[in-house]
C-alpha cells in the first residue's frame, strides 16, 4: 500500500509530459478536447466528449465548470484567480476530503485509482429501500464517515499508541452519518457517540465467511464484525435512513490528509492540555484562543475527549464539528491549495487514506461526489450529535426516546436540520403555508396501490398490504388493489404522482390517520401508492393518530446543533481539570 501523502519517484515519472501550452498553463485540460488529448480516459475526471465544450453533464460528472481549471475558452479572457475557483470541487468529511482535478495524465489517474481501498457497502441481512425521487427526480445522499482506530501499521501505532493493540481488530470511534438534500440545498451531518448501545445486525465478513450473531453492544463494536459494511447496516437498522456509500480514515490517514490541507483554524475558550498523571488524553496542548491545527496535532484535536466539556465522547464529538466546519469555511473561501502542486498533494493523500465502497471505488465516481457536495452553500451546513440519554451506571450511552427517533426521522423525510425547510417541504417551520387543494377524483374511482414495506433486520411483518387494503375497501376505496413485492421503510408514506393527484392523497391519508409529512410527491410513482412502513407493524389504526404527527421542522436543543457559517466564532469549552 503507497505510504499516504507521499509522492515517489515512480510516481513522478507516471505523469505524462504535456506539450507547451499558452498560458496560464493547464494541468492536462484543454477546452477543445478536454482530456482526452493528454491520454486520460473517457471515464476520467472532468472529459468532455469530442468536440465538447466542457460543460458539466447532467448528473455533474462532466467537464471542467465555467470557473474551474482550463475554463478559458476561444473569445473569453482568462478569469482570475482560479486556484480559488477550483476548491469548488471538493468533497469534505472529517477531514476526508478529494481534489482530483487535472492530475496530468492517464497513469497518474490509475495510480489514484489504485490508492483506494475498497469494501462491500452492507454487511447486513436486509436493507432499506432506496427513497423516492421527488418531483424532479432527485433523491437524497447519504454517506457514512467512519474514523477507524485501527493499529495496522508502524504509522497508526505510533499515532494511537497502544501497541498492545497491534493486532486487535479496529472500533469504529467516529461516526457520522453526512445526509445531502434531494435538491442540494442543504446538507446534515449526525454523529453518535461511540460507546453508544445499540442493536448491531448479523452480519457476514466477505473476506472469510464468518458470520457475526446479532448482538447487543457499543455502536463503535460493529466495524470488528466485519468491516465497515456491518457498520453501515447498524446504522441503517438504528436510524431506518438508507446509506448511499461510505467512507473510512484512520490515524495515519487523518494525519496526512491535515497536511496537505495546510492547516484548519480551531478556538479553545481556555489553555488546555489533554493529558493527566494516569496517562489520559491525546496530548493535544493549546493556549486560549484560536490556532491553526495540522498533522499530528489535528489528530489530537479530534480524538480529544480528556479536556474537553464532560470529557466523555459528548464533547469530542462537537470538537469534530467545529473542525470540519472550519474546514469547510477554508475551502469554500479559498483561502488554502491555490495551486496545483497543493491540489496533486491533497489528491494523493486523499486516496491513500480512504477505504470505500465499491460505489465509490474510483476517482471519478469521488470525483462527482465532491460535485455534489460542493453545490451545498456554507450557511446550509449543520451539524449535530444524536440526542442521547446515560445508560444505567452511566457507562454507556442510548438514543433519548422520541429526541432521537424524530432526528432521525428529519432525514428520512428530507427535512433540513437548520430549520429552513427541505426538498419536501420548500420552507421552514414558520413560513406561511399554501392552502391544501381538496380531493380531485371520486374515491370510489381512485386508483390506490397497497404494499407491505416492513421488510428489513426484524422480518417482515406478514399481511400488511392485505391488511390496509381491506380497510381501504371499507372506507369506500374500492379502486385500491395490493403489490405482493415486500420492500423497507421505516416511515408509512403515501405517494403520489404529481400536484394533480396531491389533494386525493392528502383525503385518503386524513381517512387512514396517517400525519401530512407522510405524504409525498415522486416522480417514480403511476399512481397513488400506500407503503406500509415498520412504523405500523400491526393494526389498521395508525399508531400516531390524534395528532398531526409529522416531522419535526428542526432539530432539538438536545442535538446540539451548529451551523458552518453562523456559529463560525464558536469555541470549544475546556474542562478546567484540564487546563494549565
């Protein structure tokens, strides 16, 4: 495995020699044949077809944008300052970030490709279905960062420690589940404290076979039985959210994607030194104020729990925050990796540190992520902690009942933490609503699809769809007829076609009990179309009936929520036990 963020002979020598070019000179980009003419392939970052201008395909992953490299074009003069202009393409995540624009030739690309480690997405026994497109066709991003405290090599042990660990299986101690709005507008990162008790799923290790019993444990136990794959499926099970990929770092990973990055301001609101006499704490040591932490240093920062608030995970979790919104700021504003050799090392360490799945296992696939990623202006950025309670003893940590379920619920339903609305709702909690257009077809004449979505980890519960469509039929729907094929959801949602169907479904969904937010426009749907989720296992009564019931319009106090741009003067609170 190449040493991460370092840059050999053979790897100098893999770069094609380019031709003189006018300047400002291009990394192997031309706008008259994008990168072909440099022996990149057809699937490499930003190719245009023949003859193409270099504008982005529709799905992002196409040329190089109107300001991003090798945007000068025939007639235009070349704009200014790009080494700014091209961090728009950028992927962020705990420090797991990719720039992997122009990089100067067909081997180079292979060699980035080779850097990356790749693993199977879910381990699990059943997965959630993926969610509807909306009405324009788009659909949610959920991708899962797992920072892995993994002693595998020289580098990893002597930035953990613990070489008695040597040959333990690594824990899962970060996690964060990083959720983009269906229509890029917005973006939600969760974290849950590792020592978290939850159900882990059985899960099978595709490298021997060896197959994990479900079991009850700490969240962070779950990527030892496995990979990282079963960490996916416990998340999936606890949070009922669908996981699109993942990405995993560990130690050493951390270390030199923070180099090449430059440094990533973060605030102590006093001197703090985590360490003590019993040898506790990351050694990290800061006067009051603001610094500019990389490297080793931000290794320490982000593992910091002795020092930091209660000194528990609680803390260090926001301490995560706050670094990657620093990060985030950084990169947005332009103020680091303005020029190519910045850019090729951030590439270089970016793909050595990651293990991926099979999804993303490919520069080009990071590559279009990273496009994705970066349409989410700073402002929409929230962070948050899953709201949580003490286990007995206060040993370990739970999900606190009804807190934690409706923040999880928030990204099922698309809904932005911040409270600004989602791609569903349009607005927020206290925008003015539109009055609802009243039923449209005779109920007798609506054509009503039932089907059974209670599949998943605990089994499907059998007959739903035969259940609900009988009391369909007894409401006087008798145009409703059932699907046999078992899906997964965790929430019950009532789909619908377009705007013309939305008053049927809301009627229909008054009459079943169902909450407003489980009805939803998509554009993958014929017709109305009733998907009976692990929320309403039993019964023909829905279990929230009586109220409104649906999602929350932002997240609780108890998420401990911030924002990227507005809380960007934050500090983390030192825990005086901890300060000199």
């Amino acid at each position: 495995m190449p040493q991460s963020g370092v840059r050999g002979e053979g790897q100098r020598r893999g770069r094609r020699e380019a031709e003189p070019e006018p300047e400002p000179k291009r990394l192997g980009w031309t706008a008259e044949k994008g990168f072909e003419d440099k022996g990149l392939p057809p699937d490499a970052p930003g190719w245009a077809p023949e003859g193409g201008s270099g504008s982005p395909a529709p799905d992002g992953g196409g040329g190089p944008p109107e300001d991003g490299p090798g945007a000068h074009r025939e007639g235009r003069p070349p704009r200014r300052r790009r080494g700014r202009r091209v961090l728009r393409w950028t992927a962020l995540g705990l420090g797991v970030l990719l720039v992997a624009g122009a990089t100067g030739g067909y081997l180079y690309y292979q060699h980035l490709n080779s850097n990356l480690r790749k693993e199977a997405l879910d381990l699990g026994p059943g997965g959630l279905a993926k969610p509807e497109p909306n009405a324009f066709g788009q659909t949610p991003m959920n991708i899962l960062l797992v920072g892995s405290d993994g002693r595998n090599s020289e580098k990893n042990i002597e930035l953990g420690g613990a070489r008695q660990d040597a040959d333990r299986k690594p824990l899962a101690d970060v996690q964060m589940l990083l959720h983009v709005s269906a229509d890029r507008s917005n973006m939600s990162v969760i974290s849950i404290p590792r020592d978290t008790r939850v159900d882990i799923p059985q899960c099978t290790d595709p490298k021997d076979g060896r197959v994990y019993p479900r079991t009850t444990a700490a969240i962070n136990e779950s990527l030892q039985h496995g990979g990282p794959g079963c960490t996916v499926a416990t998340w999936k099970e606890l949070t009922g959210v669908y996981i699109d990929h993942f990405m995993m770092v560990d130690f050493a990973g951390v270390v030199d994607m923070a180099d090449a990055v430059g440094g990533v301001p973060v605030c102590v609101d006093r001197n703090v030194y985590s360490h003590d006499r019993k040898g506790h704490g990351s050694g990290l040591k800061l006067t009051k104020g603001t610094h500019s932490v990389q490297g080793v240093q931000a290794l320490q920062w982000l593992r910091t729990r002795y020092g930091f608030e209660d000194n528990t995970d609680i803390g260090r979790a926001k301490a995560q925050h706050m670094y990657m919104n620093s990060m985030i700021r950084q990169l947005k504003q332009g103020t680091k990796l303005t020029d190519p050799v910045q850019l090729r090392d951030l590439a270089e360490a970016a793909t050595s540190a990651l293990t991926v799945d099979d999804g993303l296992g490919s520069v080009k696939k990071l590559y279009d992520l990273g496009g994705d990623l970066q349409r989410v202006p700073t402002k929409r950025i929230t962070m948050a902690t899953m709201p949580w309670q003490y286990g007995p003893g206060e040993e370990y940590v739970l999900p606190k009942p009804g807190e934690a379920e409706a923040t999880f619920a928030m990204l099922r339903n698309d809904v932005a933490l911040d409270g600004k609305g989602g791609a569903d709702t349009g607005a927020g909690a206290g925008a003015k609503k539109k009055p609802e257009p009243g039923p449209s077809t005779p109920k007798a004449k609506l054509d009503v699809v039932v089907q059974n979505g209670t599949d998943g980890a605990r089994g499907p519960a059998g007959g739903r769809a035969n259940e609900l469509h009988a009391r369909l039929l007894a409401l006087g729907y008798t145009g409703a007829h059932t699907d046999s094929q078992l899906t997964s959801r965790a929430d019950t949602a009532l789909v619908y076609r377009d705007a013309a169907q939305r008053g049927d479904a809301l009627a229909l969904a008054k009459a079943l009990g169902l909450p407003s937010g489980a009805v939803r426009e998509s554009s993958a749907v014929s017709t109305v179309r009733l998907v009976v989720g692990n929320d309403w296992r039993t019964g023909t009564a829905y279990p929230a009936a009586g109220g409104d019931g649906g999602s929350a319009h932002q997240a609780p106090k108890s998420a401990d929520p911030l924002n990227a741009e507005k809380d960007s003067s934050a500090c983390m609170k030192v825990n005086p036990q901890y300060s000199f």
